[in-house]
C-alpha cells in the first residue's frame, strides 16, 4: 500500500498540541501521556498521526477516518 507523506506542522498549532497531548499508549495503558516526534502520512484512505509515547518512547497511531481529501 503506497504511504504519502504530509506535513503536520502545516496543522493549525491548537491542533497539533491536541494530538500531541491526546493519546492512548497501548504499553502504559494510559491515556493523554503525550508524544513526540510527529509523523503524519496517508494510507489506505486514512490519515495517520505517528509519534513516541512520551514516557516509554513506543510509537503511538492515531488514525484519522474522519478526514476529508
Ligand atoms: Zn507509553
């Protein structure tokens, strides 16, 4: 499946900071630890939020089905 890549930075900054401190960690089982490193890319007709769990560095996804293109 091919992957496209996009810029999250280009999201307006209240957006950002809510999927950078919005998340749920599938190692903590913990909600809202926050991440860094954003990565956002397009595949399979979803858009996909990719960074590291702020306390245990494991990458955290969060998928977007929502998303007009
Ligand atoms: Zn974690």
């Amino acid at each position: 499946m091919s992957r496209e890549e996009r810029d999250f930075y280009k999201r307006p900054e209240d957006e950002q900071q809510e999927f950078l401190t919005n998340t749920w960690c599938n190692e903590c089982m913990e909600a809202n630890l926050g991440m860094k490193d954003p990565q956002e890319y397009v595949q399979d007709k979803a858009v996909f939020i990719e960074g590291k769990c702020n306390r245990c560095g494991m990458s955290i996804v969060t998928e977007l089905t929502d998303e007009n293109f």
